[in-house]
C-alpha cells in the first residue's frame, strides 16, 4: 500500500495514473485512487458542442483543436472514452480534485458545474491564465492558484496584487523553476506551494523538505519507496 509523502504534503497524481491505461480518464483516476493518492490534477478544455471535456491537449492526435470538436469525434480521434468533469466527480467524491482550466472558453460552464459541488468537493482551480483563476476566485468558494512555468522576477508583488481574492493563496509551480529562496518567500506570506513535474524520489522529498503543499506527480508510487510502476494501479510494495 503507497502511504502519503508526509503528514503535511499532499500527493496528486498527475492526471491520474496512466501508467497502463490513457492519461485523464476514468481508468486513471480508479488507478490513482487504488494508489491511496490524497487527489488528482486534471484537465478541462471546451468541445465544440458544450462539454467539460478532460483533456490536456489543445489538438487531437490528427492536429485537429479540441474546441472545434464534439465529444464524440474526440473519442472517436483519441481511441477511448473521454470523460467531462462531472464524470470524475462523482465518481470520486473523497478524492481533492486540482482542475487545471486549460481553455478560457470553458470557464462560464464550469463556474456553474463547481457552484453546484464546492460545498461537497475538496477542490484546487488553476490556470496559466491568471485572469481567469482571478474570475473562479471571485465566485467559488474554493481555493484557488497561479500556476507558473517560470521564476517570477519579483514574488511579492504577485501576491500583493492577489490581496483582493483571498481564495488565491497558492502558486503552482514547474519543478524546473523552484528554488529555496522563492518558495521561502511564498511559505513566509503564508501561501501554499504546489510542484508538478517532479521525476525522482530525491526530488519528490526535496519538495516536502521545502515545505511544499503538496506535489502533482506522474510517479505517484515513488513515495512509497517502490521504484517499479505499479501494475494495474496496484503498487508492489504492502
């Protein structure tokens, strides 16, 4: 059985565990649950006829967009079913969801579907696109944060100008841009740090030994101490 990183850093699984089945479907998240994870990051982008689809890509396989496709065609270009947002919440209710809004366009939908499960739901709302985690944060009262695939010149400006939206009390962060000074500055504010893209246990307990929130893995079983990925979500360790 995987245990949590620690007592005080979570343990997402990076759109599932999709280690033997495709990333950000239903299959992945079941396969994450099985490792004992503490929740999921995934992804949601707009199709073209109205759906919360879960999807990291902006083009399909063929180099089509996303957004000028229904559901159906998508699951017809990816080669399996292609869950909404909806799906995975229901079918995981203990788990904490981090929704990565990938697609602006999205954004009015989703706001009405969180509405409805905030107050049941544990959840996370990033983007990359900061006015939009500023909209979430202005109505949903659910945490939200800023995702960043760089090293900010100036952090405390960031966060003053957050002031206003109290819900935005985290930053996300591209393990290739963390350093000790940086995510000093973020704990000392009193914000929370994310890191994704960590690869190897050494970096996933580098994370914890900096004070990390928590960490969105591909390599959710690393913190168990088993090196092998699991088999059908399955770790081999006990």
């Amino acid at each position: 059985m995987v245990t949590r990183a620690s007592p005080d850093m979570l343990l997402l699984a990076h759109r599932g565990c999709h280690v033997n089945v495709p990333e950000n479907t239903l299959a992945a998240f079941e396969a994450a649950a099985k490792l004992k994870v503490d929740g999921i990051e995934t992804d949601v982008r707009w199709s073209a006829d109205g759906a919360l689809v879960l999807l990291h890509e902006r083009v399909t396989p063929q180099g089509h967009p996303i957004a000028v496709m229904t559901r159906a065609e998508l699951e017809k270009a990816f080669g399996h079913d292609v869950p909404v947002l909806t799906d995975a919440l229901d079918a995981f209710p203990a788990l904490l969801w981090n929704i990565e809004i990938k697609d602006p366009a999205a954004t009015e939908t989703m706001l009405a579907v969180l509405i409805r499960y905030q107050g049941s739901r544990r959840l996370l709302v990033t983007s990359f696109r900061h006015e939009v985690v500023i909209q979430c944060a202005s109505r949903l009262v659910v945490d939200c944060g800023l995702l960043f695939a760089h090293r900010p010149l100036d952090i405390a400006t960031i966060i003053a100008n957050c002031a206003r939206y109290p819900r935005i009390a985290c930053l996300v962060w591209d393990y290739n841009a963390v350093d000790d000074k940086i995510l000093a500055a973020v704990n000392a504010a009193r914000w929370k740090n994310y890191v994704y893209g960590v690869a190897t246990t050494s970096e996933h307990e580098r994370c914890r030994a900096l004070g990390c929130a928590g960490v969105i893995t591909d390599f959710p079983w690393l913190m168990s101490g088993d090196l092998a990925p699991p088999r059908n979500g399955i770790s081999t360790v006990s």
